[in-house]
C-alpha cells in the first residue's frame, strides 16, 4: 500500500500494522524480510566416532597389549604359581617338588590358583604399561627433535639462568620406567589379591572373599600394602627391560639390514630381555614379595631394606635369588611370547602405520 504525503511527494511503504494502526517508514529505512532460519538438527554418527577411535594408534597399542597379556598369562600361569610359592617361602625349595606338592594338595588345577584374578590384573595392567611405553617414548623422541632445535628447556632463578640438560636421556629408558610405574599403580591391588589365592588358598577361596578380608583389614592401604618396594623395585626392572628389548631389535635389524623381526626373532629377543631385567632386580623381587604377604606368615618386615636384611640374615647372600630359576622359566618365555604376540597384534590393527 503506497501512500503519498500532501505537498512533499516523499514516498512512504506501509511496514507493519493494520489500516487502522500502520506506522509509515521512510522508503530509505525499508524493512528487509528476515533469512528463513535452519533449525535442522544433525545426530552425531556415533558409530563413525568411536570408529575413528579405535582406529588410533594409541587404541591399537592398548589393545595389543592387552591381548598380549591375557596370551601370555593364560599359557604361563602354572610357572607365575611355582614362582609365587617358592619367592615367598612357601613348600618346597625347588622347582620339581613343588609342583609335585601343588598336584598333591590341590590336584591339576592348583597351578592355575588365582590365574582369574591374575587374567583380571594383566589385561589392563598390560595395555596401559605397553601403551604407556609407546606414547612416551614418541613424546620423548619428539621433545628431544625439538630441543636440538631450539635449544635445552631453561630455568629462570633471579637473575641466574639454568639449561637443562636432558638431551642425554635415552627416550626408551624414560618410556620404559613411565611404563613400569603406570602398569604397577593400576594393577598393583589385584596383584595383593592374587598372591592372597595363591600362597593362602584355604583362608583367600576366592576373590571376593580376599577382596572383602584385605579391605576389611587394612582398607584401601590394604590392597596397596607394599607399593612403595613394588615401585622401587619395578623402576630398575622395567627400565631395563624395554631398554633391552628396544636396543636389542634395533641392533639385530641393523646388522641384519632387516626392517622388522620375525615371530622366532621376537620371542628370542623378548625372553632375553626379559631374563637380564630379572637377574638385575630380583632381590628387590624377593623383599617385595616378603612384604606384601609377610603379615599372613605373622611377620611382616617395616620396610624394603629391613626385608632384605631379613633374608640374608636366615639364609645369606644365596636367599636373595631364592626362586631365581622359577622365576627365569617365568619371565624369560612371558617376556618373549608377550613380545611375539604384542607386536603381531600390532601388525594387525596398525598395519596402515606399522613401522620399526
């Protein structure tokens, strides 16, 4: 509707109102029709997502690692019993007897005593202890890149400035103690639970009994009760462990102008690792151990060096590789079929990205 003003010709357009109320606009102040809004709402493909992020690297790694472990564990859980009773004191001192004596007293499946709780313990101690090593040693590969580059981190103190000089770490040896720290914090109460069913069948039955006396009796300190020479112990152990392993494949793939190891080569190389980690820690082994299940034999030492001085005070320096063998055909075919098996994993979920 147009309607002209007497005398001044000035147009105007009816904006809004009826013929009774219209408020009349200046045509230069014309009222544009509004942009129709989409108010359409997309639903997130939540199967594409998790799709994606299963296909990660870092998920890859964790699960090959898991895998790995609940292989390896499942197959070796009569050796990881002999090695627990002969560690702590308990039956016979060697290796034929007590399994001999495990038969005896609680027929075959005796040496699958607390293997359930062992399976529950190494799926996710595992996965995060490889996956940890994995990411922390491409992290600390990549801040070294960029510390070469750019120069060491600094501390600023006053008016005194301290490089630090970390590029002589060996990113491998740090990956390999953030992964033994990680992988015994989340594990270490199911670890206390597991040698409970092994060592003390007749007074643990089964994990929820254990679970409910541990707690009951110390609480959540129970279930972590020797964490502290558990870390200490674990420190020089893991570090070396993936050192060895790393630096190992490395050498032989460069001397053999190989890119990558075949399953026998993996095993080998694994369970060598493996058996020199556990020579160069096993008495801190031995004094864990005596820690953690000390209160069940009704003496339980105060800390990691009076356990030790405990052992070779009643059986000398030997006592401090009490179990060694066991623990040897333990660790060394663990070691090796963990690796087999983690890197053939490996192979599979990451073949897109698989390299040395």
């Amino acid at each position: 509707m147009i309607v002209r003003n007497m005398g001044l010709q000035k147009t105007k357009q009816l904006a809004f109102g009826d013929v009774y109320g219209a408020v009349m606009l200046p045509k230069e102040v014309q009222l544009h029709k509004a942009q129709n809004l989409d108010l359409k709402f997309q639903i997130p493909d939540v199967g594409k997502a998790f799709q994606g992020f299963i296909r990660t690297r870092e998920v890859g790694e964790f699960l090959s690692g898991a895998l790995a472990g609940a292989m390896a564990k499942a197959v070796l859980a009569p050796l990881e019993t002999i090695r627990t009773r002969m560690v702590v004191g308990v039956g016979s001192r060697n290796i034929a007897g007590s399994f001999i004596q495990v038969i005896e007293q609680q027929g075959w499946q005796g040496l699958w005593a607390g293997n359930t709780i062992n399976m529950l313990r190494i799926i996710p101690t595992q996965a995060i202890e490889l996956g940890t090593f994995e990411w922390v040693k491409r992290a600390m590969t990549s801040a070294q890149e960029k510390w070469n580059q750019d120069g060491e981190p600094e501390v600023q103190i006053g008016e005194i400035t301290l490089n630090i000089p970390l590029s002589w770490l060996s990113p491998v040896a740090v990956a390999g103690a953030a992964a033994g720290v990680a992988g015994t914090l989340a594990g270490h109460p199911l670890e206390v639970v597991k040698d409970r069913l092994t060592v003390r069948p007749e007074d643990y039955p089964n994990i929820t009994v254990a679970l409910s006396k541990i707690y009951k009796d110390g609480g959540i300190r129970g279930l972590y009760s020797g964490i502290a020479p558990t870390l200490i112990g674990m420190l020089p152990y893991s570090t070396c462990y993936y050192f060895m392993y790393d630096s190992l494949k490395r050498s032989y793939c460069g001397a053999k102008k190989k890119k990558t190891l075949n399953r026998a080569e993996m095993l080998l190389i694994g369970a060598f690792s493996g058996l020199t980690a556990s020579t160069i820690s096993f008495p801190l082994e031995v004094a864990r151990k005596r820690l953690m299940v000390g209160a069940l034999r009704g003496k339980c030492p105060p800390n990691m060096a009076a356990a030790l001085a405990e052992v070779i005070r009643e059986e000398g320096i030997g006592g401090l590789y009490r179990g060694w063998g066991a623990s040897c055909l333990k660790v060394m075919p663990n070691s090796g079929i963990t690796w087999m098996f983690y890197e053939a994993w490996k192979d599979i979920l990451l073949i897109e990205r698989r390299h040395l």
